[in-house]
C-alpha cells in the first residue's frame, strides 16, 4: 500500500508511506487471496508530485510514455483516492481526467472518494448556471461563515477601479468574474483562478484564456501556484 493518509482495512491499520500486501477478510476460495492496494489522497491538482507518486508504485502505472492514461499493472491490483483533486497546483483537469479514465477502465477496482475540494465545487453547476448569472450582482450577498469577505458587488467595484476607463460594477460583471470572486471568497482557493486559467490555456496550446468580458476563463476545479508537468490528456472541448 502507498498513501498518504492512514488506511483502514476490516481490523487491520495501514501505515502511510509504505507498499504491502494485505490479506482480505474476504474468503473466495480454501486459502485467502493476496491483493495489492495503492492509496494517494490530496494531491490538489499538483501533477508533478502525482507523477512521483506513480512512478514509485506496484499497483499503478502510466500506459505509455506520453503519460495520457494510467493502468493497474497486474490483475490483483486495486487503486483508492482518498480525496481533493483539484487547488494548489496548474494539474486539475489532467489530473481529473486520469482518474476518471483509470475508473472507467477498471470501474471493480478503483474506488474514487471526494473530499471538500471536490465536493464544494458541486456549487458551480448551480451558482454558473445561467438562471443565477442573471440575478443582479447586488442582490447575492458575502459569505455569512466570512464576516471579512467582500459581497460580489464590492468585488466589482474593485476590479471597475483597477480598470479604470468609466467602468462600473455593472460593466464588469460576467461569468467569469463571478466565477473568480468565488474562488477568491467563498471556496478558500484564492490562485485557483488563474492557475486555472494557465491550465486550460496549456491544454488548449494558446498564449491565454480569457472569459467573458475580458475577465479571464477559469474553469471547474483548477489548481493553487505550484506543480504542472506530466502528460496531457485530450483538451477539453472549447
């Protein structure tokens, strides 16, 4: 077992940072069956370090030298994910894809657990949503768990000042700002914007991604500063 958090396993506690082999309390047959369980929780979108993590693993292994797909690498090998795959690093989206294409592949063997960085981005299908883009800026108010936290409103005027030129509030709110005072604000990843940014724009082989009104295009579950590198899988569709 390789992890980085501490595994429990019917009675047995499996130490981190460790490969083993553990004997199921399953019987399929006389004698117990051996299986091999790779474990790595929180790399929050840091794709360098997930490709360390990789390459010092029995149980998972990159399918070529492009490092666009994972495998298990023998037919009792299991792979867990402990959870918070993006933030904190430019890897988010080829990092989700890996992993969702190893579950596809082997959907018995692969178990994919989410964390509160997973899960807190469910808020964008519905806060993106084009029905709630269409509720003045002015109406949807600051975090109430942040007393200190900016409404969207005054984050607009921020960003009308700095751009000077006659632009307001109004002139400024899109999608994509509102999507960037999320991230700074309300989901506790300020650099996720523009790691996010400079992902997709990697991804998509261009100088820069920009959103709507020249805001900047950050997208579903991007990372902090830190580790990119690595393979690319297929970019996302425009």
């Amino acid at each position: 077992l390789h992890c980085t958090r501490p595994l429990c396993l019917g009675r047995r506690r499996l130490s981190s940072d460790a490969h083993m082999r553990v004997r199921t309390p399953f019987r399929c047959s006389p004698h117990p069956c051996e299986y091999e369980i790779a474990f790595v929780s929180d790399v929050e979108g840091d794709l360098d370090y997930f490709n360390r993590w990789v390459a010092g693993s029995r149980c998972v292994a990159y399918t070529g030298s492009d490092e666009a797909a994972l495998t298990l690498t023998h037919a009792r090998a299991y792979f867990v994910y402990g959870g918070d795959v993006p933030d904190h690093g430019r890897g988010s989206e080829q990092l989700l894809r890996l992993l969702v294409g190893l579950k596809r592949a082997f959907p018995r063997r692969v178990a994919l657990l989410v964390g509160n960085r997973d899960l807190n981005k469910l808020r964008l299908t519905s806060e993106c949503a084009p029905s709630d883009l269409a509720r003045p800026h002015w109406s949807i108010p600051a975090p109430h768990w942040d007393p200190s936290a900016p409404t969207l409103s005054q984050h607009l005027e921020q960003v009308a000042a700095a751009r000077g030129g006659g632009a307001t509030a109004a002139s400024c709110d899109c999608a994509a700002e509102r999507l960037r005072w999320m991230y700074e604000n309300t989901l506790g990843c300020p650099a996720t914007f523009e790691a996010r940014r400079a992902e997709l724009a990697a991804l998509r082989s261009v100088g820069s991604a920009t959103g709507d009104n020249g805001g900047g295009g950050g997208g579903g579950g991007g990372g902090g500063g830190g580790g990119g590198g690595g393979g690319r899988p297929p970019p996302p569709p425009p």
